[in-house]
C-alpha cells in the first residue's frame, strides 16, 4: 500500500515561489560635463554622465525635477535656467526611489 500525505506537510501549492517586484537599478556614480556657468545662461544645455540610468531617470537639479532626455543608459540631458543668485547647485539622478550621488554645479 501506498502511503499517503503526511499530515501538516507543505504541498506544491503551497510552496509556490511568488516574483519579487523589480525596481529601477540604482544609477551610478555621477559627473557633469560642464560644472560652472554664468548666471542668466536661459536653457543652459545640462548633460549627465554616469551609469544605469533608464528612460524613467530624472535629473534633480537645486532640488526641483528636470525634464529629462534619456540619451543612453550612461548619459542623461535636460534644460535648466541659470537665474540668479550665484551659488551652487545640488545635482543628482534619481529613478522611483533610488538615486545616484550628488554632484555641485557652480553659477557664478
């Protein structure tokens, strides 16, 4: 005879391997091509080098998202303004939760 399911033993059904959820890989380590300009250069051309980005990047620049151009999974572009006052600005990339180093941007 046969022997049967052993009592309180897990079945297939049960152990059913359920898929994490993917995230966005995080982007890698920054660097701008230009890191100075001056101020009131409208729509100064930004470009952002690194790694892992992916056309849901973004770039933050002085805390406020940019629309963003996805060039390729190592460069980035966007637009921004240059208004005064001088000073630096905080730069980095971020994708749903995660983000990449900050890098400064001066205007002076």
């Amino acid at each position: 005879m046969a022997p049967g399911p052993v009592p309180g033993a897990a079945s297939a059904a049960d152990t059913a391997v359920t898929p994490l959820p993917r995230y966005p890989p995080v982007p890698g380590s920054i660097v701008l091509c230009r890191t100075v300009a001056r101020p009131g250069a409208v729509a100064h051309t930004l470009t952002v080098k690194g790694g892992n980005f992916a056309a849901s990047s973004v770039i933050v620049f002085d805390g406020v998202d940019q629309a963003t151009t996805f060039t390729n999974a190592v460069q980035l572009g966007c637009g921004v303004d240059l208004v005064a006052p001088a000073g630096e600005r905080l730069v980095f990339v971020r994708d749903g939760a995660q983000t990449s180093n900050v890098v400064s941007f001066m205007v002076t």
